[in-house]
C-alpha cells in the first residue's frame, strides 16, 4: 500500500468522510488517479458522517420516501432564518440547487433510503433517511471508491501540506510510524472541523473544554485546516463557535454518536451541581431548542447539569442509551445524582409553586407555564410531584466547529489575497462555513459536503487532467 502511496496521483483527497468520497468517486470517475488518506483504521472509517442519518435535499414532490415538495424558496428561507442572514448567499443558493441531483447520484452509488417512519423529528419531508444510516451509506461508497479503483490508505494521517503560491506540491503523511511524501496534480482537503481537538477547543473555552463530550470521531483534529489556514487561506466561521447539544455525560468521550443525546430537557427542570436552575427549559421547539443546550452546561461549573423530571415525562421524549436515574423521593433522587437533597429539595418546591395551570401540549408552545420564577419556564411547566422520580447527568456533546476556509463556487480554496490557490479544493466541514456560519439545519451537514464533495472533485480531476 504505502510503495503505491509514494508514487504520485492526480487527485490526492484527505480525508474518509462523506465529502471525501464523493469527491474521490467522482474525480475517479472523471478519469483521474485518486488516492484517499484517512487517518482513522478501516473499522472506524467515515469521519462524523457515519454517524449521520439523514439528509435534506430540495425536490418537487412526494415520493416513495418523502412526504412532501421543499422547493428552492423554502429551503432558502430555512436557511436564512438559522443563520440569521449569515450565509454566502451564492454558495448557499448553489448548494440548494444541486441538492435537487443528490437523491439519484446518492443512490447510483450504492446507498439505500428508507421509507417515511414517524417520529419527533418532523423531518419527513424535507430530509431523506438511509437506510441503515450513515454507516451504511459509508459502507456503500467505499465499495463503490474500490470498486472504481480509488486507491484508499486507512490509518494514514496527512500532517503537512507543502503549498508555494497557492499551488499544492505534496502532502507529508505518517504511517505506522514512518513520514512520507504523496505528490499529486491536485488536492481535496475534506478532512472535518477540529471538535475533537481538545487543546484547540481550550483556547476558546479554557479548562472547560476538558469536560466537553465530543460526539463524533476522535480523528478529527483540524490539522489540515490549521495548514491552510498557516499557509494563507482565508478563514470562515466563527472560530469559537461550535454545535453542541446536551448529553449523557455517561456518555464514551469519543464517537457516542446520536444515541447518547438527550431530549428530556423541556419536559422538567435543569439543574447544576449547586441544584439551582439555570435557563429556560421550555423556551422553544425542537430543533431550536435543542442546540442551545450544549453551551449552557459548557458555562456552569464543571460543565455539568441535571435534567430532573417525573414519571408524567416518561415517554414524551425519544428515549437515549442510557435509564435515568430514578428515586422515590426527591431526596433519594438528589442523593444518587450526587447533589444537596435540600438544596434540590428547595428548587423543585419553588419550581412547583410557581406552575400556572394550563392544557399541557407537547408538540405545540402551550400554555402550561411558570409565574414569578427566574428563569422562568415558558412552556411545558407541569409541577414536578408523582414518583418515581428521574434524572440523567448531562455534559456538553460538541457535534463540529464552525471555523473553516473560504472557497468559491468552484470548491477553490480562497486566500487571503482573494485569489484562488491554483490546485486546492476543499469540501465538507471544513468548507461549511460559508454557507452555515451558525445556527444549524438538520441534514444540512451531509448536503453541503455531498455538493462541493462533488464539485470538488470534479474540478480537482479536470485540473488534474486538463
Ligand atoms: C452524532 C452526529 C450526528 C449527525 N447527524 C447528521 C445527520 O443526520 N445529517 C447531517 O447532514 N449531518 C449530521 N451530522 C453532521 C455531519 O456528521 C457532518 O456535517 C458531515 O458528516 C461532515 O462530513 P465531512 O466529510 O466533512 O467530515 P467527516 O465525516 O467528519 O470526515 C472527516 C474525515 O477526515 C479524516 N481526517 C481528519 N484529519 C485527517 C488527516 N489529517 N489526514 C487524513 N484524514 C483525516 C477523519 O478521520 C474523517 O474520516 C451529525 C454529526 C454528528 C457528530
């Protein structure tokens, strides 16, 4: 493998993630030599997006495994209003546009759909679901990348990129403890954020980054984003920002994935280690809810919290991996979670105290809320008085960072000089920022890396060959 690795290629792709495939797929399909390093061993090959499970895409109508049309104008609108207006209009708009020719070429290359299954997630007619998720769409296109004749070295990291004048040279690589060059016509970095780079996250988030539960694979460590960013290309995205959730904090450090997030919080209270609430628990809807809750717990002291609810919530939320915690009394409760059994004696009575009555309505804003309380709850306040009692420990869960390169519509790495480098094509996480700068739009994530992973390698072979 690696005598192949030292000869030169015309696409070299770093990175074996959704991106990365559909860009080395579709650069080997355009007639190029591709080579794709990833730095994870094959068993933990796909980066983040073996985690995924869906995708959303614009189409005109109801099909087989949608349940409705999502045309250019809503998606848009979608998009602005979780951005906030921060987005690259043109390459968000190109995006949308070609996600209309994702669901064939996904397909064409050997991933399945599943059909519409109900659920909490409202996601059916916007987003398409793979069937076996994203480890089988994984699995899929490597089969197809082989069978195509990309040649893809696992355990092979890339730790430096050798650029002069906005042109790629070749690439330093380790593997099994030796360091190598791989020369090639042109590069497709699709390589992630940096989220499961503790040290990187601590410059934004100090020593709370230690206690912070990262959700995807531990590969992801920004090295090749930190290159180009040292080599002169111009960064994109919020460098501190990053999409974060509540988990278990039982949760593994690494790779837990989607079971250990937890959907509890606006059916009780939150509390930290001092059994004190702390924000809102009922302010918004999934999926705006949801994504707020990872910075909360990242700012309370040793980035911990407590979602303490009754047996009236079981049920009313997708369940995770892990069983709650559960007591008779408050006081048993307060004692196994580790917490003063007065202190949170004393949260839950004036947290009680002060529920309004209302008609309790799970999948709407209702009515059931607090009155002089701070912070208040808004909505789903019911008093928190029939055993047994739950709670689940949560942690910080960072799903990606925000920072990133800026490209063009041809996947061009930008440099700081606003001119394109020659033969650098990114695509995926690390690009994603131009288009999502903040906020998040479920199944957006596999969207972005799937267009500019094909856009990538296409320009990446047409380069490469040209
Ligand atoms: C739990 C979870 C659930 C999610 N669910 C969804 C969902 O349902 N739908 C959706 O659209 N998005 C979802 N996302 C977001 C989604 O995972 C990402 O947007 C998407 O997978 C990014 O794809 P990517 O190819 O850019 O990066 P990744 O899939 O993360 O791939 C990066 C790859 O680069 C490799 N790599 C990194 N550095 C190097 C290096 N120096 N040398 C060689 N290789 C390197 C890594 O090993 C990895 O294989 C989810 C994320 C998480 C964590």
């Amino acid at each position: 493998m690696m005598a192949d690795l030292i000869q030169s290629c015309d696409v070299l792709v770093i990175g074996g993630g959704n991106a990365a495939l559909c860009a080395a797929v579709t650069a080997r399909r355009g007639g190029a030599k591709v080579i794709l390093l990833e730095s994870a061993p094959e068993a933990f090959r796909g980066g983040n997006s073996r985690h995924t499970r869906d995708i959303r895409h614009m189409h005109a109508r109801a099909t087989e495994y949608l349940t409705g049309p999502y045309s250019e104008e809503e998606f848009w609108d979608d998009l602005a209003r979780v951005t906030g207006g921060e987005t690259n209009e043109q390459l968000a708009r190109l995006t949308i546009r070609e996600s209309a020719n994702l669901a064939g070429w996904i397909s064409t290359n050997g991933v399945r759909w599943q059909p519409p299954l109900q659920g909490t997630l409202h996601l059916t007619r916007t987003n398409l679901f793979m069937l076996g998720g994203g480890k089988a769409m994984m699995n899929a296109y490597y089969d197809t990348a082989r069978k195509l004749g990309v040649l893809v070295a696992y355990e092979t990291e890339a730790r430096e990129l050798k650029i002069r004048d906005g042109e790629f040279l070749l690439a330093v690589v380790r593997r099994g403890g030796e360091t190598h060059e791989v020369r090639a016509k042109s590069v497709v970095i699709a390589s992630g954020g940096f989220e499961a780079n503790i040290p990187w996250l601590k410059e934004y988030w100090g020593d709370a980054a230690e206690n912070f539960i990262i959700r995807g694979t531990k590969y992801n460590q920004g090295r090749m984003l930190q290159e180009l960013l040292e080599h002169g290309a111009k960064p994109v995205g919020d460098p501190q920002g990053c999409h974060a959730v509540a988990v278990d904090a039982r949760a593994p450090k690494f790779d837990g994935g989607i079971v250990t997030r937890l959907d509890c919080v606006p059916f009780g209270i939150v509390v930290n280690q001092d059994a004190r609430r702390f924000y809102d628990e009922g302010e918004d809807l999934w999926p705006k809810r949801y994504a707020t809750w990872g910075a909360l717990i990242a700012r309370q002291p040793g980035q911990i919290a407590y979602s303490i609810i009754d047996s009236k919530a079981m049920g009313q939320f997708m369940p995770s991996v892990y069983p709650p915690i559960e007591a008779r009394s408050i006081a048993e409760l307060a004692t196994a979670l580790g917490l003063e059994p007065a202190a949170l004696a004393a949260t839950i009575d004036e947290f009680n105290r002060s529920v309004r009555p209302g008609t309790f309505n799970a999948g709407s804003l209702d009515d059931c809320r607090t009155e002089g309380l701070d912070p208040p709850k808004s909505h789903w306040a019911l008093p928190i008085d029939t055993p047994p009692f739950c709670g689940y420990p949560l942690r910080p869960g960072i799903t990606f960072t925000y920072l990133g390169v800026t490209v063009n519509e041809r996947a061009q790495v930008i440099m700081q000089d606003e001119r394109p480098a020659k033969n650098i094509f990114a695509a995926g996480e690390v690009m994603a920022g131009n288009i999502l700068r903040r906020g998040y739009l479920a199944g957006f994530g596999l969207t972005i890396g799937s267009v500019f992973g094909r856009i990538a390698g296409r320009e990446a072979a047409r380069h490469a060959l040209g």
